[in-house]
C-alpha cells in the first residue's frame, strides 16, 4: 500500500518513465496508472529513504496440488510491525497504568479507547456477556487502528490495504462469531438457529440462505477493509500524478493542496474503518447470541440495551 | 484493442453508477440522522452511532461495485 511518503518515491518513477517515452504523449496517462497501481501493489522490498532492502525469499512450499509460497513480502513485514507496536505500546501502558492511580499520558489514551470499545461497542451489542469477549475485541481495534496508521508515515505501507491480510482478519472474526453464538445459544439452538424457525417443506431453501449469510457477513467485513484503505491510497497517487500528465508547475498547486485534503481524511477513516470492523462483529455475535427465532432477533436488536 | 478500450469504458460506467447509488444512499441517510437529531437532540448520540453503522454497510456495497470495476480496469 502507498503512503504519501512513498508517493515520493513513485513520483521520481513516474518522472523517469515519462522521460523514457517523452515522444508518445499519448501514453504518458497510460504509464502514470500504471506506476501508481504498482506502488500499490504487494512487494517483496522495503523501501526506505537509504534505498531498498530485499526481503528474505523461501522456494514454494508444495503440498498436494497447491504450491504455497511463504517468502515475506512488504505487506508481512508491515504486518508484524504492526503487531509489534501494538505489544509494545499497549504493555508500556498498562505497566504505567497499574503504577498510579490516575492514567496520564500513553496510559491515559489507550485507557480512553479500551474504556470506549467497553462502553460504546461491547457493552450495548453483547451485554455483559461481551466482556469476556473483550480481549479479542480491543485486539482487533488496536491492530487494525495501527496497521492502517502505518500506511500514513513517508515509506510505510499499509497491510490492510492487502485483500488476503483482511481475509485473514474476517476469518478470525468468522470463527469468534460463530463460537459465541454456539457458546451463548449451544449447539442445538444454533442449528436450530439454521433453519430459520419456518416450517419444515421450506427448509431446503430456508438452510442454504441461512448458511450463505453466515458468510456474506464476514466477506462484507473483508471487502470494506481493504476497498476503504485502497481508494484512500488511489485518490492521493492520482491527484499526485495528475502533475506528470500536465506537466507544468502551475497545474501541481491543485494536486498538492488537494492530496494534502485527502491525507486529512484519510487521517478519520483510518479510525473510523478500525472502529466500523470493530463494531460490526460485534454486532453480528450479538445478533447471534440472542434467541432462537428471527421473530424475537428482530424485536430484540431494536432493544440492544436491554439484556 | 478494441475490447480493452470498452473494458476501460465499462469500468468507468460502473465507478460513477456505483457512487451515484451509494451517494445517494448515504445522503438519505444522513438527512433522516439530521432530522432525528434536530427533533430529539437528547438521541443524537445513538442516533449518530447507528448512522455510522448503516453508512458502513452501504459503503460496503458499493465498494463490491467499485472492486469489480478495478478488477475490469486493470486488466
């Protein structure tokens, strides 16, 4: 995923391209795209201000039909820095929290978004059955919050703006959803819970639908990530490169004043997706917590506070 | 050649027909959240949260649309 601080290094590519092929005019919005769509692409370099650094590479695994291919790419390397911020800076503040009665600081901001998740996304979809259910729920807000941030600082990249990394993110939530709901309700319920409570001559058609929507939820989770933090990332490169398609100074104050409006934005939705993934599987394993027919679900997801 | 150039076309099409749907989505739905909020100001916290909600699962849709005209786009 490009960030405006790699844009730098796309844009002095975009100039070289331009140069190679300053005959054909014609070509230069070609090129422009299709440099911006490789800076968003997954690599296997890390790019940094002294140049570029390989990552290592593995031969493809080959099991059964299918060769898997574990080398670290870009988007890996971001990933466990990702996670490695997340370990460090929350575990500094909770040592700090537990040492003084009062959070300040670094305490006192991951406090306020623990206490939030708590109160604002738990609480009102799960109830208190929710709370032990937090850690995965904090985990996911604060690891999704920093893998997008990421994608914001000069040479970064942003993991989640990677279709598999969010594919992997929906698939935890898959598995916490349905473990809750099987937890809450118990087996029995739940496959009960899979016929939807019509009666039985519609059950052939009532079960695959029941069934499929299992899954479009945590699809939706997937697609919204990824498209959410991949558009962000597009708008900038093409405001950015608009410059080289006209190539003049005049026309680059608009595409600079404009870009710098977007990173502002994207600055919101980077936390507003963290808190939309968050808040989604939330509720749907609270939908899935409660009752047994959709009668009583709909009538109780209009009254969330009361359980 | 020919078919590349109407793939572009199409996936231009599609991009402005997908944010015209979800543009228009969105704006229902943030004019009702207003209205409610300006009714019952004592709501708007709830009422701006499950704003929030519904916009994400619209935008959701649309960004399916949008995939696919990337997916045809750079093909």
């Amino acid at each position: 995923m490009t960030s405006p601080g790699d844009t730098l290094v796309a844009v002095h590519a975009t100039a070289d391209s331009l140069q190679g092929s300053g005959a054909h005019g014609g070509e230069a919005g070609g090129n422009v795209f299709g440099e911006l769509l490789h800076h968003l692409e997954d690599g296997n370099a890390l790019e940094t201000p002294f140049g570029h650094i390989s990552l290592p590479q593995f031969v493809p695994v080959q099991i059964g039909g299918l060769s898997i291919d574990m080398s670290i790419t870009k988007h890996v390397a971001f990933l466990w820095i990702a996670a490695a911020i997340v370990l460090v800076v929350v575990t500094v503040a909770v040592r700090r929290n537990a040492r003084r009665d009062v959070p300040t600081g670094l305490g006192n901001l991951v406090e306020t978004l623990a206490v939030f998740i708590r109160d604002q996304i738990v609480l009102p979809n799960l109830g208190t059955r929710g709370i032990a259910y937090m850690p995965y729920f904090l985990t996911t807000f604060f690891f999704i919050l920093t893998a997008n941030l990421l994608g914001l600082i000069p040479y970064g990249a942003s993991a989640t703006g990677n279709v598999s990394v969010t594919a992997g993110l929906a698939a935890v939530a898959f598995v916490m959803i349905q473990a809750g709901a099987i937890r809450a309700q118990g087996l029995g319920h739940y496959l009960a819970h899979l016929t939807g409570g019509v009666h039985w001559a519609l059950w052939p058609i009532m079960i695959p639908i029941e069934i499929l929507s299992l899954f479009t939820k945590p699809f939706a989770l997937c697609i919204r990530l990824f498209a959410n933090m991949t558009a962000g990332h597009v708008v900038i490169l093409s405001l950015i490169g608009l410059i080289f398609i006209f190539r003049s100074y005049l026309i680059a104050v608009a595409p600079v004043v404009f870009s710098l409006g977007i990173y502002l934005l994207e600055l919101f939705v980077v936390v507003l997706q963290a808190y939309i993934f968050t808040v989604l599987t939330a509720m749907f394993m609270g939908l899935g917590m409660q009752s047994e027919g959709h009668e009583e679900r709909t009538h109780d997801s209009d009254h969330p506070h009361h359980q | 050649m020919e078919s590349v150039g109407l793939g572009y076309l199409a996936a231009g099409i599609g991009a402005a027909l997908a944010v015209i749907g979800g543009g228009l989505g969105i704006g229902k739905l943030a004019a009702a959240a207003m209205e409610a909020s300006g009714r019952q100001p004592e709501v708007a916290g709830q009422v701006r949260t499950s704003m929030i909600i519904a916009a994400a699962l619209i935008e959701g849709v649309t960004f399916f649309a949008l995939a696919i005209c990337i997916i045809l786009a750079t093909k």
